[in-house]
C-alpha cells in the first residue's frame, strides 16, 4: 500500500540534500506505549527485543512514519547500573530500590557496559534486528536517558533534586558515571548505523532552574552530542518535556542538530529563538488532542504546529509533544497521520495551512 | 520584649524560605527558650516563610529542588515547634485525604500540597502514592473526609479519578466531599468532565482552591 511517494530515507536524504520532497516529516512517538496494537504489555515489551521489533513492524505498517526504533531511555540505563526496577503490566518502570541510596554507594559503580549490563543488550539487539528488516526504508534511532533523569533514576528523583543543593559535587560525580555509560551505549547504537535520541525529561523548567541546568546537565548533555558529532558528522536529537522555554538556547550549545518540544512550549517562539540554528520537533499534544481528541481537533493541531514552524529554517519535523498514551486508538493516530499527508503535502497548500 | 520575638519569628521566616534547615531549628529553639507562643511561631514564622516560597516558585525563582528543601526546614521547625501546641478543642479542621492513583508513583508534587495544607490548617491523612481506587472512598468515608486531593502524572492513570467519583457516588457520599484533582495531564475541561469539584496547576493553586472549596469565598481570601 504506497501512501506516500518517497520511503522515510528518501525523504531524508531530498531535505537533507535541499532537494523536492512530497511532504513533511511526521514522528508520533509510540514504542512502548503502541503495545496495544501487537496484544502484548509494557512489561512484555521491555523485556523482550522480538516484541520491539513487531511494535514498530506493525505501527510503521499502519501509519508510515518517519522513524523507528528502541531505546533504554532513562529507566534501562539506571537500571544497568544497578536499580532495581518495578514493571507495572502497562505503566512505564518505576524505580524500586535505587542503586544509591547513599553516597558511599557510588564509589563502588561503574559505567555499564552496553553488550553485558541490565538489559541493555535487548535494546542492541532490537536495533539489529530493525536494521536488517526495516533499515532499507526507514531510519533507525535509539533513545538513551540524559544525564539527569538517568541520575534521577539511579539516586531517586527526590534525594537528587535536593543533593544539587546539598552535595553538589556528589551529583557533578553521578553525571559523569551515567554519561559515561551513556556514551558506551551511543558508540554500540552508531556502530549498528543508527540514530541517538536523549530524553531528559527532569531537567526541564518545570523541574529545576535554568541556572541548574546549565550547572548539572548542559556540559554532560555537550559530552552526548560530541560524542555522535565525532562519529557522524551531526548531533542527536534532544527532547526535553517540560517547560524548557527559559532553556532552548542552552539545548542548543549542547550541540543537539534537532530541539523536541512538548506541547505546553511555543512552537512560533522556539522558530523564532532558535530556528535558525536547529531543527526542530513538535508539539501535537498527545493526550488531550490524539489520544482524545476528534477527526477535527487533531486536523487542526497539526495545521497549527505547521502554521508555526513548517518555514522554520533548519527544518522542522511534525511530532506529538511526548509520548502517545497506550490505548489510544489506531484511528486517532491515522488521523494525526493523514493530517501530516494532506496539510503536510509539498509544495504546502499555503491557503489550508494559514487558513486565508 | 516583644522585639524579641520579632527578631525569632523573622529567623523563622527567613530560615524557611532561604532552606536553612540550621538556621530554622535555631530559632525554633529560641522561641521556646524566649516563651514565644508556638502556634504564634508556626503561623507568622515558618508558614509565612512557605507562603514566600510559594511565590518565589510562582514567580519561576524557585523550583522544585528549592521546594523540597524549604519543606525540610519547615518540617525541622515543625517537629520543635508543633509538641508544644496546646490543642484547640473549638477548632474543628477540615480532613483530607490525599493520594497518587493507582499505578503512579510521582509524589513531589502531591507531597508539597499536602505541606502547603498542613500548614494551612487542614488534618492531612496522605495515603502515599500508587494507592488503590478503594483505598480512597474508604478512608474518605472511613475518617469522614471534607475534603479529597488526587494526584497523577500519567495520562493512562488519570481515569481512576472518575472511577473513584462514581464510586463515592454509589457509595451515598458525593455530596458530603469536595474533590481536588491535579497532576500534569489533567486539566480544567477533565476535572469537569470525571465530575472533580476543582483542579488546580500547582502547589499553591491547589491550597486556594482548597480553602475556597472548604470554607468559601469568604474565608479563602
């Protein structure tokens, strides 16, 4: 079924290259939330890298978006360093027992080795696998958990917010371990040719001071991001949820290529700020608007998203603000689908997408 | 004399709202060295001092990491201070019971409503977080609650908190309860549509409306 002219990659390469292309990009974010769609759980999903894999087989199949992939994220790569996780049946893992839980504790850890630590390796292999099935149509990416939700999830979000008042140079200690591991896990995900992703939900301005963040969490994300550079020529992208207007200069000089804002930001105020120096990505609320919105409340979300950003000049990728809820319906996402392919198409109808 | 205590109630203030655990438990010794009334202490001192951060959070000053600090010295004052309280019989406060839906284990910002009702003179019963649906309607009906908070921050939990009105429908006590929801999928537009009384975006919105929903207009100004 050919719904679209070009496959993901040849689109990729036509922006990339200033060629034609037949319409903007889409990436709504699924992955473990899309478990729905193959009769399996969350924690089904995260513990096996064959149910990966047909999540996003079966949601690329019914969808055709823009990207596919697996990642650890934040959970995964605390849990690598020795967290104990609980696995809701179908919420996303929580942390149990955390692997410090006094600062003595950190003096024993080490970065974690990707092919051996936690289960990391199912994530690894998971992309393998994608790559060899899917990797001629569509690029292949992986999110890894910033510095500090990786840390969050290694000393408990509570004890960390107050150590960055109290033991600073504890928590300068703890992100150098998780970036450490987390550069491991990159140099595993670009040898198998795919894509990095972070998500740092906690170091956003709803969480912490902009002041904070450029303390604890922009020089660690900067080691991220030179690291990819180094290997690939460009950055990964960067989502940060949240409220992060106060922070998107700083996102920039970590040296992220791609900005992933949530819905509660301005898209039109991030252009205007920051889009000449990144791409950018967003911010389709997903929980008010595709998982319960209307044919035409979804429509109209996404014509304001391109109202906004679809000229931003160094490109802009239509995306919900986070993650999809699980259960939302195959038809809501088709919708928010369907919109990117009709208000989307290229050369953009000017008249339907401003509303003249 | 009275300058005195001026000087201790604004350590008391200072020593919250600039999270100086060492500096609020100083002077909650001092007020009970220098015969300062506790309750005296608690509301003009270390409240006043929560109330300031408030704002400051509000303003985008301080965050979340600053909260839980000025929670600290709050509770460091509290646990000197609070002891020596002599109980007021003819103050009848408002129960609440509070908790994170089940399958959720976000708290933070449950937690700073429930200090910021404590100190506003509401009987918190907090049950925790990941709480089971039928813990709510029985602890509400069990302590005769005036007053019920819940918290999520997943979009695939918030629908508990309809499951839980309609069940203290069934059970005959909507109508004796107010109902508070907030966490950050929700909005104003779910509150109403679960049939919530009231939903607020944050620590210091959630306590306003609680009093207002409480006690009235009136009272709450």
């Amino acid at each position: 079924m050919a719904r679209d002219e070009m496959t993901p990659l040849e689109r990729a390469a036509a922006i990339a290259a200033g060629k034609p292309f037949d319409r903007i990009p889409f990436a709504p974010f699924l992955g473990e939330t899309a478990s729905h769609f193959i009769g399996t759980t969350m924690a089904q999903y995260r513990h096996s890298a064959e149910l990966m894999v047909e999540v996003e087989r079966v949601t690329y199949e019914m969808f055709g978006q823009d990207g596919v992939g697996a990642g650890p994220g934040y959970q995964a790569l605390g849990e690598a360093l020795g967290t104990k996780l609980i696995f809701p049946e179908n919420n996303t893992p929580y942390v149990g027992e955390p692997a410090i839980k006094d600062w003595k504790d950190l003096d024993r850890l080490e970065p974690a080795d990707p092919r051996t630590a936690g289960k990391l390796p199912l994530y690894l292999e998971a992309l393998k696998a994608l790559k060899d099935t899917m990797g001629k149509d569509v690029p292949v990416g992986s999110f890894v958990g910033g510095p500090l939700s990786t840390g969050a999830f290694v000393r408990g979000t509570d004890a960390l917010l107050r150590d960055m008042t109290k033991h600073p140079e504890k928590v300068h200690r703890l992100m150098q371990l998780v970036t450490d591991t987390a550069l491991l896990y990159i140099d595993a995900v670009l040898a198998l040719g795919c894509g990095v992703s972070i998500a740092d939900p906690v170091a956003s301005g709803t969480m912490i001071s902009a002041a904070n963040f450029r303390e604890f969490v922009k020089p660690y994300l900067k080691q991220y991001a030179d690291r990819v550079r180094a290997k690939t020529g460009g950055g990964p992208m960067l989502h940060i949820c949240g409220n992060t207007t106060r922070i998107w200069r700083d996102m920039v000089e970590t040296g992220a290529s791609t900005l992933s804002l949530d819905n509660v930001v301005d898209l039109g105020a991030a252009r205007k700020q920051v889009g000449r120096d990144v791409c950018l990505m967003g911010n389709v609320d997903p929980v008010a608007v595709v998982a319960q919105g209307t044919p035409e409340t979804i429509y109209e979300a996404v014509r304001q998203c391109l109202m906004q950003a679809c000229d931003s000049p160094k490109g802009y990728v239509l995306a919900t603000g986070c993650q999809i809820p699980l259960g939302t319906s195959a038809e809501n996402i088709r919708c928010f689908a369907d919109a990117a392919r009709t208000l989307g198409s290229y050369p953009l109808d000017k008249d339907a997408v401003y509303e003249r | 004399m009275a300058e005195r205590e001026n000087e201790i109630i604004e350590r008391l203030i200072t020593g919250v709202r600039d999270m100086d655990e060492a500096l609020t438990v100083e002077a909650a010794e001092d007020a009970l060295r220098e015969k300062v009334e506790p309750l005296r202490a608690i509301n003009e001192g270390l409240v006043v001092g929560m109330h300031e951060a408030g704002r400051l959070y509000e303003q985008e000053e301080y965050f979340v990491p600053e909260l839980l600090l000025c929670s600290d010295a709050l509770y460091a004052g509290m646990d000197i201070l609070a002891p020596h309280l002599t109980p007021d019989p003819s103050r009848t406060k408002t129960t609440v019971v509070m908790g994170v839906v089940a399958g959720d284990t976000h708290d933070i910002g449950k937690n700073l409503v429930k200090l910021m009702l404590e100190v506003s003179g509401f009987a918190v019963c907090d049950l925790g977080r990941d709480v089971p649906l039928a813990a709510f309607v029985d602890k509400v009906v069990e302590l005769e609650a005036g007053l019920l908070c819940m918290s999520t921050l997943m979009s695939t939990t918030m629908d508990g908190m309809g499951t839980v009105i309609r069940e203290l429908e069934r059970k005959g006590v909507r109508k004796a309860v107010k109902v508070l929801v907030g966490g950050g999928p929700l909005s104003q537009a779910f509150a109403e549509r679960i049939g919530a009384d009231g939903y607020a975006s944050n620590a210091t919105g959630a306590v306003k409306l609680a009093r207002r929903l409480t006690l009235g207009e009136a009272a709450a100004a």
